[in-house]
C-alpha cells in the first residue's frame, strides 16, 4: 500500500499563507527561510505539486489537514478502527502547530469520523467494538427503547434493478444493477417497522449473497466489514401517508391506515451514496426520536 505523500499538502499551506501575506502587505512572503524573522535567511527550494494543488487556497490551515486526513483514511492508511498517530507526530509531519493538528482532529471527531479516547488515542471512527452500530437509528418504542434490541425478520433478498427513486437517491443510472431487501423489525412479539432497502451492485458486489448468508442486524457494519466503507452521514425525510398493500400485509394494518414514512440516503467516508432505505410504521407503540444540538 502506498503511503499518500504530505508535501502537496504542505505547499497548500505554503500557498494559503503567500495569500494571507498579500493580502495584508501587498508583496509575496519568501519560501522556505530557517528563521522567518531573519530577512537575511536564504530560501530553500519550493516543492514541486500536482496540477490539482495549483493556485490559491482560502481554506484555513486545520480544515486543509482535516481534509488530507480524510484523504489518507479512505486510501486505506488507516482503517476502521485503527488508532492515528499522535497529534506530536503528526504536527511533525506536516510543519504545523500541534494546536493547528488538534483543530483538525476535534472537527474530525465532531463530525463522527473518528473518537477520542483518554489515555488510547484517536480512531478512525468503526462501527465494531465500543462504537454503536445502530447510532443512526431513529426508532424507538414507547419505554424508550431501540427497536434494534428486538428480533429481526429478513423477509426477502433479491437483486434486482434500481427504480427511478433509488435511482437518483444512490446517484445511478435506472436498471442500474442493484441488491433489494426486504426485512421487518419486531417489538414485543409484534411487527412493527417494515424496512425496503437499496444498495448498489457496483459500489458493492456481491452484497446479495452476504445478506442471505449473514443476515446482518446491521448493515452498515457489514457494509464495513466486508467492503471497507463507513457510514458516516444519512439524509432522511419524514412524511406521513396511508398504508399501502405491504404494510398491510406485513405490519397486519388496514390499507389506508395512516402509517409514518422514513426515506434515508446513507453516505460514506467518501460522501458516496451507498444504501438508499425507506422504513414504514404504525406511530401507536413506537415513535421516531432524534435529537438536535446547536
């Protein structure tokens, strides 16, 4: 595995400075000297970049590591659940202020993509081990429960071809190859949540046979496992409408009952769309919880 390199990174910065030290004096600051107080220091030669690092960047210097990082987690330098080096080494790395570093791994931290842990480091955020699996599941009962925690029915397991919904939802072409299941939450012996979910062929081959054999509470831990793809971000829109033949069939609801519906779009490290998802229920024994800081 190739290391990504750190210096297009470092001239980045290099240039976002030159910028911030035109803007304030009108002329260019000097690369490279030993001592930046010392007009009289020589400038070592500037590092050559890629043709995609060329020109000035306004972002600050902590959302630049913040993205590099990024970078270097999805080229698989480290992966879920693996610690990242000191915040020391790497201010080291990149010539930066350890505070500077620090910025861009709370950001990071703040957006879920890795957990800091007092005394064990930082790591690329995993849905294994002590990091919750179900963090994204909005659902509970009227106790305050998960629906998680109760038993799980895999209706069906199918491929199939992306509907115009899924479609545009997991940005691919309609027909487009994809893998369908059908599944059904319980609570209390009872049905309660009736789930359809979508996810590409593509992105994801093969996904139809790890269903059937594992039958995964959660996919997105499988999703990790097997393919190497967190899920860091859903979009969902709520919206109330009458049951259709399905949930009559599977929540045993009247048809035209009013049911909620949950339409999500799952995305990646990568802000790629990965499972398209839409869940249905009956709001008389359960409820859909989320909570919002800010």
């Amino acid at each position: 595995m190739t290391t990504p390199r750190i210096p297009p990174v470092l001239t980045l910065i290099q240039t976002t400075e030159d910028k911030e030290e035109r803007t304030m004096t009108g002329n260019p600051k000097p690369h490279g000297h030993d001592d930046p107080l010392d007009p009289s220091a020589q400038p070592s030669p500037r590092t050559d970049v890629d043709a995609e690092f060329r020109g000035p960047i306004s972002k600050p210097l902590y959302q630049q590591v913040k993205e590099h990082l990024i970078r270097r987690v999805l080229q698989g330098e480290w992966k879920p659940g693996e610690c990242l080096p000191s915040e020391m080494k790497l201010a080291e790395a990149y010539g930066l202020s350890q505070g500077t570093v620090r910025k861009a791994i709370e950001e990071l931290a703040q957006d879920g993509l890795v957990s800091r842990h007092a005394g064990r480091g930082t790591f690329v955020t995993s849905h294994k081990g002590d990091y919750r699996p179900f963090r994204f599941h909005r659902f509970q009962s009227e106790m305050g429960k998960q629906l998680t925690e109760n038993r799980l029915d895999y209706i069906s397991v199918s491929a199939g071809r992306a509907s115009t919904r899924a479609s545009k939802a997991l940005q691919i072409s309609v027909n487009a190859e994809v893998t369908e299941l059908v599944r059904l939450r319980n609570l209390d012996g009872q049905p309660a949540l009736l789930e359809r979910i979508v996810i590409g062929t593509e992105l994801c081959p093969g996904f139809e046979s790890i269903a059937i054999a594992e039958k995964p509470n959660s996919i997105y831990l499988a999703l990790e496992q097997h393919y190497n793809l967190l899920i860091v971000r859903v979009d969902e829109r709520v919206r109330a409408r009458p049951a259709g033949a399905d949930e009559q069939r599977y929540l045993n609801i009247q048809l035209g009952a009013p049911i909620l519906e949950v339409e999500r779009v799952a995305y990646s490290l990568g802000d790629e769309p990965v499972e398209w998802r839409i869940s249905t229920c009956e709001t008389g024994q359960i409820h859909y919880w989320n909570r919002t800081t800010g």
